[in-house]
C-alpha cells in the first residue's frame, strides 16, 4: 500500500473514506459513525479549546481495556476528526492500559481482559480498580 493514498471526511453522521488505489481507480465507503468517531470529535474538541492557536505536534490518550473503546477505531478517526483544526497533521499515540480488580470475597488481585471474568475463586464480585480509564494524558505543541 505504499502507493495509495486515504483521504477521509466526516459528514456528520458517517465516515466518508476515499483511497487512490492507483491514478484511475478510486474506492470509496462509507464507515457508520461509531462511537469512537464521537468520543474523537469530543477529543479534538477539548484540546483545540485548551490550547487555542497553537500547533499541537502529539496527542497521547490512555485508553483502559474494559473502556468499552476499539483503540485503532479511535486512532483510525483522528485524522477526519483533526482536519481543519490546529491538530492537523498531529500524531495520536493510544497506550492501553490493562483491566485489574480485587475479589471482594478472597482479597485476590484479579487480571480483568472484561467484566465477566471471575476470581480464581470463582467469585464474581470483584471491584474494577483499572482499565476504565480514557484520557487526553499528553499534548505536545509547537
């Protein structure tokens, strides 16, 4: 794909995506708005609110594994959702965080890949203390 060259819009209530396959043909579709395009929009949103003109160069969310969010969707909605703003050919980096929990029958720590996962005990009842996490942890401007 070193050839092709993707171009997206957001139309509001899709993803508009067009690539240049080669210099006749071009594939255009349609991506459904999801929610990662409007946890996106609120994204671009927040940072180009607090950093006002300034050019920002990188963003770096922190996204939980039990947040319920497809970090590549996210990542693949930054681009539509930056153009136009100061973020604009900005980067995005997404570190994932891991899902623990404690059991609150046995005391056990408890690793969490989603909310159904139970304690080596077999318990059920465990508190979530990570991995819900989804936060702007970095803007870098120039």
């Amino acid at each position: 794909m070193p050839d092709r060259k993707q171009r997206t819009a957001n139309s509001g209530h899709s993803l508009i995506v067009w690539e240049a396959l080669d210099d006749r043909s071009l594939r255009l579709s349609f991506v459904r708005r999801v929610h990662e395009l409007a946890l996106m929009e609120d994204i671009v949103s927040a940072i180009t609110e607090r950093v006002g003109s300034a050019r920002v160069d990188r963003v770096r969310l922190q996204i939980g594994q039990l947040a319920g969010v497809v970090p590549e969707a996210l990542r693949f909605c930054f681009e539509a959702c930056a153009a136009g703003t100061t973020l604009e050919g900005a980067t995005v980096e997404i570190e994932e965080t891991n899902g623990r929990g404690v059991c609150r029958s046995c005391g056990a720590p408890v690793a969490l890949a989603s909310f159904l996962d139970l304690c080596g005990c077999g318990s059920a009842d465990i508190e979530v203390v990570a991995g819900q996490e989804m936060r702007v942890k970095e803007v870098e401007v120039y």
